[in-house]
C-alpha cells in the first residue's frame, strides 16, 4: 500500500463495509450490490496504479455512488 489509489480504495471499501453492516438489512441482494461496488473499487485500484488517474477517480466515485444509491434506496 503505497500509493494514492491504495489508501483511498482501501478506505471506500471499509466504508462499504461499514455502510453494509450498519444500514442495511443484511440481506443477499444489498450484499450483491454492495460486492458489484467492491470490485468496481478494485479495477480503479488497478487503473489507478497502471496510470490512468482521471478514469480511477471516476470509478471510485461511480462506487461510492452507487452503494449510497443501495443504501438510501427506500425498501419496496
């Protein structure tokens, strides 16, 4: 872990983490979203470290993104 996109990956995955286990219902759908987020945060690790900086921040962002969506979603 040496690297910008190291630490805030790493950070954004703990925050799922979190998010999962206090504001969810712990279910396997949210866990499904929640893991679509988890990989989208480990290909903007990748691409991050590979160089390509703005399309990391734009996938890290997208991921946070979409996991607030899941967690703020209003239950059917």
């Amino acid at each position: 872990m040496g690297t910008l996109f190291d630490f805030l990956t790493v950070a954004s995955f703990f925050g799922l983490v979190i998010a999962f286990l206090v504001w969810t219902e712990r279910d396997r759908r949210t866990l499904l979203h929640f893991t679509i987020s988890g990989v989208v945060l480990a290909v903007a690790n990748q691409t991050g470290n590979a160089g390509y900086s703005a399309l990391a921040f734009i996938l890290i962002a997208a991921a946070v993104a979409y996991a607030a969506v899941v967690v703020l979603r209003p239950e059917s």
